[in-house]
C-alpha cells in the first residue's frame, strides 16, 4: 500500500464514514452545458493564427517557442494585449443569456512555475481570477482546466511545447512541480465551490505513450485525489469535484476506477473528435452524426460522473493550423501522408462563406451530438470563439443559426432516431 493510500484510508476512518461531498452544482442530476474558453490564457496557433502569423517567424509554433524566439518585452506585450482583449466580462455575459450552466478555463503550468530557463511568458493568473468573479456575477461553474504540465503530457502544441517526445511522465520533478500546482490550485479554491466547482488535473494525458505513462497518470489522479479533495491539511473535505481524463484509453479502461463510497466528487472526461485521422475525415455527414448517435451508451452506463468536456460541431481538420502552425489539413492531402478527400473551401472560414446547407449539417450534428452526450452528464464544446474558423466557434455559431440560443431548443428532435 503506498503511503498516500494509507494516508487517505486514514482520513476515512477520521471523517465519519466518509461525508458525501456536496459539490458547488448538482452533477447528477442537472445537465453540465458549457464552452471552454479556449486558446486565452494558452495560446493555440490555429484559434489566433494572426498572433503566430504576425511574429514572421515560423519557428514560433506554440507558447513555448512563443517566448523562447522573440524579445521578453514584444512577447509580452502582444500576450497582455490579447488577454485584456479575447474573454472579458461581455463574454461570460452571452455565454450565461446563451442558457450555458459552465466555462471549462485551460491554463498552462507556466503561468504559476517556470523555472530552469524555460522560456514562457507569465502574467496570466489575475485572468483568471476576473474569469472567476466574472462567472460568479453570471452565475457560471468554472472547471479550471491544467491543459499543460512540464515535459509536456501529450507533445500537443496546446499543451504549451510541440514535441514528439513528451517527457512529464519521465521526471519525478515534473510530477511533482506538477503536483505543487494543483495543491496550490485546491488550496486557492476550496472555498470557492459555488463558483469553482472543480479542477481537471491534467487535459488529456497521452497513454499511448505507453505503460509507464499510464501508471503515471494512475498514480497522479490518486494524488489530486487527495490534494483536491483534503486541502485544509485535516480529515476535512472540501466540496471540489476532480476532473480526471481517459488518456484515450476509452472509458472501458476506467470502468471501476475510484470507486464510490471510498471515492467521493470524481468525474471522467472524455473529448469527441472526428477529424484527427484520415477514416474519420472520409466520413460522409451522414455518417458523422451516426457515429455520434453510437456513443450515449457508453456514456451512461460508466461508473462514474462523465461529460464531454470537449467536443465540435466541425468534421473535418480544414481549420488553419489546427494540425500544428504550418501543417496543412488531411481533408485536402496537405497534411504529410495523407490522400485528399476534398477542397476546405466553404467548410473552414468565416460563416459568411459557408452554404445553407453546410450550416444545416453543422445544426443536425452539433444536435446529434449535444443530445447524445446528455446521457451522460452533459458537455462542454471547444470553443467560444476563433478568429477565423467560425464551424469551431460556439459565439458564431448562436450568431449565425446552428447552434439555438436555447441549448435544449431542438430543430431536428429525432436526428439520432
């Protein structure tokens, strides 16, 4: 038994007969709908191409290199002009009128530790406590999300560092700078429960990278178990939920991990996307929405709470550096290796180029899928806004009419059968 599992059995027996934790929002019973708030607080090149663009270097292909190839000061300043300026307190305001109960926040380990030369940029954190009082003045749950960790989890350029050989999991001291942070995140928090209802340790952990990495991520959700979960340092809980992630291991990997009554405030994330690969690209529409007809029933048969804390009504990988900054898309083959299907021409862009009936398929497949994954606990779409690929972007989409300003409105009821 590791210490920390005597530790908590310790705590069990301390707190009488464990007390159910009553988290800030009624998960369970009322349905999470909700948007991330991406691409603020980390960037990612294809949602702001124009900040990648405008440095005219193409070294620059993600946080990282963002401040690693060009002077401190010019980093900074375009950073702050862009947090003062892509969520402010109008945002959280269309987001509460557009009926959504939930914001899920990523932030990047850097904005609270960089140390050893890292490159990174700091000066988001009093974003994110606007981004909190401001949810709280609309009456929204923030999930803040750890979308990036030293040695990065997943070589993602939104986990902060582009790499093909993701370290994290290879370092004691990235996972314990890891665990600092959600200590620190627990402790800022924890009687802030009403508003910050929950903290997802760590977005998307790449299991494939293997056992180690696997019993890894394990070991680390055991451990934010216990620093989200105890952080008054007595037998005292507190009332945040922990957001763990599948690793994309699909959720039958998970079935029966923590347990309830020995666990208490869990919840599983898993993300939906259908453009990652060159069979998915091929879909045809209707087979997009059948596919995400297909997926409610491993939803609500889990073990534990589970939403779809990312997900979208877009199909293919068209957007512009949604590959990567300077990778092209499988849709039309410019992405290496990859065989064209077709022309992105009218599927990426502004809405203002797309057909009626493309924005049809975007309404039945944004229905399809935000009906199917309430059986589940509910969903989060990426994201809120984009610069220029508005299929992605949930403002564009109430502007211009796939997605209801009522998130229960539904124009195709039986699109799903």
């Amino acid at each position: 038994m590791s210490s920390f599992s005597a530790l908590l059995l310790g705590l069990s027996f301390l707190s009488a007969s464990l007390a159910s934790v009553a988290p800030g929002f009624n998960y369970g019973s009322t349905k999470v709908r909700g948007v991330n708030l991406g691409g603020w607080l980390v960037l990612e090149p294809w949602i702001t191409p124009s900040i990648f663009d405008n440095t005219g270097d193409s070294r620059i292909i993600d946080e990282y290199t963002f401040g690693q190839f060009q002077d401190h000061a010019k980093a900074l300043s375009t950073l702050k002009a862009h947090w003062d300026s892509w969520i402010t307190e109008s945002d959280f305001q269309a987001i509460a009128a557009a009926g959504l109960n939930h914001v899920r926040l990523p932030i990047g380990y850097w904005a609270f530790d960089v140390s050893g030369g890292e490159p990174y940029v700091q000066g988001q954190l009093p974003y994110l406590d606007k981004a909190v009082s401001w949810a709280q003045k609309y009456g929204i749950k923030v999930i803040v999300d750890l979308h990036g960790v030293p040695g990065s989890q997943n070589g993602f350029d939104n986990s902060g560092q582009k790499t093909s050989k993701p370290s994290w999991y290879l370092s004691q001291s990235n996972i314990d700078r890891t665990n600092a942070i959600i200590k620190r995140l627990a402790d800022t928090y924890k009687d802030q429960s009403s508003v910050v209802t929950a903290i997802a340790a760590l977005n998307e952990p790449l299991g494939s990278l293997g056992a180690q990495m696997l019993s890894v991520t394990r070991q680390y959700w055991y451990d934010s178990y216990g620093n989200i979960r105890y952080p008054y340092g007595t037998s005292q809980q507190s009332n945040t939920v922990l957001v763990i992630h599948e690793a994309f291991q699909g959720l039958n990997y998970w079935q029966g991990f923590m347990p309830t009554p020995n666990w208490q405030g869990v919840m599983m994330d898993i993300h939906k996307y259908q453009m990652f690969s060159v069979p998915e690209n091929q879909r045809s529409n209707s087979e997009h929405i059948s596919f995400a007809c297909s997926q409610g029933s491993e939803l609500s048969s889990f073990s534990l709470w589970v939403i779809v804390g990312e997900w979208t009504p877009a199909a293919t990988d068209c957007a512009k550096y949604l590959n990567g900054r300077g990778v092209g898309s499988r849709y039309d083959g410019s992405f290496p290796g990859s065989t064209r299907i077709g022309s992105c021409t009218g599927l990426t862009g502004k809405a203002s180029t797309f057909s009626s009936s493309y924005k049809t398929f975007l309404r039945q497949y944004w229905e399809a899928q935000s009906s199917t994954y309430e059986q589940g606990q509910g969903w989060i779409q990426w994201t809120w806004k984009t610069e220029i690929a508005d299929e992605w972007s949930y403002q564009a989409g109430l502007a211009n009419g796939w997605i209801p300003q009522n998130p229960t409105t539904r124009e195709f009821p039986n699109i799903c059968g």
